[in-house]
C-alpha cells in the first residue's frame, strides 16, 4: 500500500478532484480518498 497526499493548493483540495487523480496514479485501486489526498490499495 502507498499513501499519497496532495497538497490543497494544488489539487483544490477536493475529494471529487482527489478521487479522480487517484484512479489515474492507482494502478491496483483506491483504498480511501479525503480533502487531503488518497491512498492506494
């Protein structure tokens, strides 16, 4: 598992926009997503 966080100013900190980033960077999924980044599976 590695967990990615992303800085608020950069991503606008949005589980939306998070959540899409992370299907794109996630190869294996998704495990969660928040206001401050996501972590994948």
């Amino acid at each position: 598992m590695k967990e990615i966080t992303l800085l608020a100013s950069v991503c606008g900190g949005s589980v939306k926009t998070n959540a899409a980033i992370a299907m794109e960077i996630c190869k294996d999924g998704v495990k969660s997503v928040s206001n401050d980044g996501f972590v994948c599976k």
